[in-house]
C-alpha cells in the first residue's frame, strides 16, 4: 500500500486485529472518561445503570456502556450533549428533523482536523492523488457532505471544486473546462447530471476526464451502482456518513468494492438486533451502533443509526483489517410495511435497475383505496416509445412480476415519460405514504 499519502496516521489503515482492539481499548477508556466527566446526560445514565469508566478495560467493554439514540440528541438541543466548554468549539453542524428538534453536533478543531484525515483518507485509498481535481455537488452548509468532501479534499491535496448542489448545466461545464476527475455526488444526482449530459450531447467518456465518482448519503443498490458506473465510465465507491458521526469519512468502499471499510481507529462498530439490543452474529443483519473513540466536542456512546447492515467481514485483499459492513439496506424507519410484509425501497430498486428499458428514477407510492393498502411504482422509462402500447404493457407486466417475486405483494407499476418524476437536490425522496391510518 502507498503509504506516502500527506494526511494524518496512515499507519492506522493498516493495523492487525489485535492492535485494532488495543487502540480500541485504550480510546475508549478515554472517551469514557471524558462522557463521565464532562456530560451530565452520561453522568446520570451510568448512575442508573451502576457502572463507572474503571467497568471499562477492552474495546468487548462497551457492551456494558448505555445506547444513545437521536431522541436524546433532541432532548438535549442545543447544546446539553457537549462534553467541552462552548468556547472551545468552532462549529456545529445540525440535521434536519421533520419533526420536533433538529439534531446539533459540535466541534473542536481537532474534531475538524481528524474528519479531514478520515475523508482524505477514503479517497487516497481509492486512488485519488494531489494532481486529480475534486467537484462536490453536495450542498454546502448544514449537511455534512459539503464541507465534510471539501476539506477531506483539501487535505489530500486535490485542486477542490466546491460546485455545491444542483444546476446540472454549470455542473457539467465545470468538469469539461476545469477537467475535473472525480465527482462526490448522491446517487439520484448522478443520474440526472447524466441525463442532462445526454440532453447536452455531453459523452463523458469522450468529453471529460472523470474516473472517480463517491456516491453515497442515501441507499442505493448494487445494480443502481453498476448502472452509474457504465453510464459515467468511471468507478463509482459507495461512501458513508452521518452527522452524528461527523459526517462522510466513517465508512468507505476500497478499490475491492466489496463493502465498506468502517475506521475503527474511529469508531467501536457493533450489530445489534433492534429489539433486544443484544448482538447478532457476523452476517446476520441487524442496526449499526456507532461509538465515537476520538471526539473531543461531543463523544456519543454507543449510538443506534437505525441504519441496517452486516459484517461482511474483518480482512480484506487490500491489506486493510477494518470490518466490511454490507451496503445499508436502508433505516429501520425507511421500511414500509404493507400488508404486513415489510418492504425496503432498495428492494424495488434493485429490480428495476435490471430493466434495460427504465431510467433511473423512481416513485413509491401508498394509498388506501376502498379500505385496501396498495403500493404504486412509478418508474421513467430510459427512452420513448410511447406509441409502442403492446410493448409497453408486455413490459408494465415483467416488472409487475418481477418485483411480486421480490416483495411478494404485487404492485401497481406505472411507465411515465423521462423528467416527469420530480428529483431533489439533495437525497432522493422514494417513498410517500398517503395511507389512512386507522386507530
Ligand atoms: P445525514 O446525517 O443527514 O447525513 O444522514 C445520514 C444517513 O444517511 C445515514 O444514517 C444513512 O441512513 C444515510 N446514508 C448515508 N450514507 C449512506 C450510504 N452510503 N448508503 C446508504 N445510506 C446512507
Ligand atoms: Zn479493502
């Protein structure tokens, strides 16, 4: 592994196991400490629970520590979570909630710098150097993977286009004229920039001189993946974040691509099963818990993301011993029960990212007619032939079979033309549910 790369501790990517655990141990000691000291919400919760930062020896230790879960973010907004005086913190970033309190994270410096290192690092690691020319498409501002991309770029060294989110048009004369190599966008983003290449009669293979695309910040499927990288003709690496946890850099597909890589120089990961909260075994799926090891402004222990994954596993042919989780399946909140299956959005995308007849963009839809929940797909077809019906509803048929294979419910598909979906700047909306609730 090329080691010469300018961001901090490299010689972490690389640790065995056993040293992995040992850092943990010692990490978590200290972040431990410093929840006790400094976090009267910790404070109380370890009173509770009898237990006092010397309980804590191994990294296995943090079984014994308290679940922290977004609700007590809220409960504690703005600032109760900090675990340094405000005075030594230089930025906050906050999560949209759609309903009650956003989320608020702080930062100290150091918290800023090591964020800087973990995203340069993802993006050494797949092959990005000094001479490459970085384009963000995410929004600058509160969400995290504006600001988290531009100074992990900056700090790998990397001519940065801070391009931010949306208008397609300037987007794409940005990576011609200033030959940009690597684009960090969401994956419904991408998609539409290609559409509007097409419109341009833009080739990117011919016309610009990208090769390295990090999708990431909302699910996406394997095939959805697969799809971005034959449309662009470049390598497309799946990129994990939240803001809970920084933001992007916490987890990240190498040039293997299969699976990411989670630091745990970084972070304690554990599996658990959402209901029992105990942990499940490797390969098994079940909710991401992340505990922070090197936060100075806001240390969160044992944090459920309601993200769904599992270890793929803890060695890799790229000589990195960091765990593999799966790609996220989805949220435990983004999973639709219908009746009573449950049903990811990533499910029905996986299957019609196999229909070469379909575009990318897609629209879930639940209504209850006549007392009866039923789900509606509303998917762009890749070209027109409107004028064609029989193959049209030949088509309308195969999905419809397709996906009941899948999810078991049959749906109502519907083809509409290409642009009449609506896309969103940021992370893509799937789902809307325009259910009765009956009480
Ligand atoms: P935010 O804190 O607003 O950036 O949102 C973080 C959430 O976005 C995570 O908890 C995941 O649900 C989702 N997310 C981020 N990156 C990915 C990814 N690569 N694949 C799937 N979901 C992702
Ligand atoms: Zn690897």
């Amino acid at each position: 592994m090329d080691n010469n790369s300018p961001y901090l501790h490299p010689q972490y990517e690389t640790l065995s196991r056993e040293e992995i655990s040992q850092l943990q141990a010692e990490r978590l000691q200290q972040t431990v400490k410093r929840c006790y000291e400094n976090v009267p919400f910790y404070q109380q919760k370890f009173k509770e629970m009898g237990i006092t930062p010397d309980d804590i020896k191994t990294a296995a230790d943090v079984r014994k520590l308290p679940f922290t879960t977004k609700q007590d973010l809220r409960d504690t907004y703005p600032f109760g979570m900090a675990a340094v005086p405000l005075r030594d913190c230089v930025r906050l970033h906050s999560s949209s909630g759609t309903t009650g309190n956003p989320t608020v994270i702080l930062h100290t410096q150091k918290d800023l710098d090591e964020w800087a290192n973990q995203v340069a690092r993802n993006l050494w690691m797949v092959g990005l150097r000094p001479d490459d020319v970085f384009q963000n498409s995410s929004g600058y501002g509160m969400f995290t993977g504006g600001l988290g991309f531009q100074y992990g770029a900056e700090r790998l060294g990397m001519l940065t286009v801070p391009a931010a989110a949306g208008n397609s048009l300037r987007q794409i004369k940005f990576m011609k004229d200033f030959g940009t190599t690597a684009v960090h966008a969401v994956p419904s983003y991408v998609t539409r920039l290609y559409e509007v290449m097409q419109e341009q009669g833009v080739d990117p293979r011919r016309d610009t001189k990208l090769r390295v695309l990090a999708i990431g910040a909302e699910p996406h499927s394997e095939e959805q993946r697969q799809r971005i990288e034959q449309m662009m003709g470049v390598k497309a690496y799946n990129s994990f974040g939240m803001s809970e946890m920084c933001g992007p850099g916490v987890g990240f597909e190498c040039p293997e691509q299969n699976g990411l890589h989670f630091w745990e120089d970084y972070y304690i990961v554990e599996i658990v099963n959402p209901e029992t909260l105990e942990p499940v075994p490797d390969g098994e799926i079940g909710e991401l818990v992340l505990t922070t090891l090197c936060r100075e402004a806001m240390p969160l222990l044992r944090y459920r993301t309601r993200d769904l994954t599992r270890v793929l596993g803890h060695s890799c042919p790229c000589g990195r011993n960091h765990v593999r989780l799966d790609r996220m399946r989805g949220r435990s909140d983004d999973m639709m029960v219908l009746r009573g299956v449950n049903i990811f959005p990533i499910q029905i995308e996986k299957i019609l990212m196999t229909f070469p007849e379909l575009a990318n963009n897609y629209l879930i839809t639940l209504t209850t007619d006549d007392d009866n929940d039923n789900m509606t797909v509303e998917v762009e077809l890749a070209e027109m032939f409107t004028d064609d019906f029989g193959r049209l509803q030949k088509l309308n048929k195969d999905i419809t079979r397709a996906l009941k294979d899948e999810i078991l419910l049959t749906p109502r598909v519907k083809l509409v033309a290409k642009g009449t979906l609506p896309v969103s700047e940021g992370k893509a909306v799937r789902v809307v549910d325009k259910r009765k609730v009956y009480q």
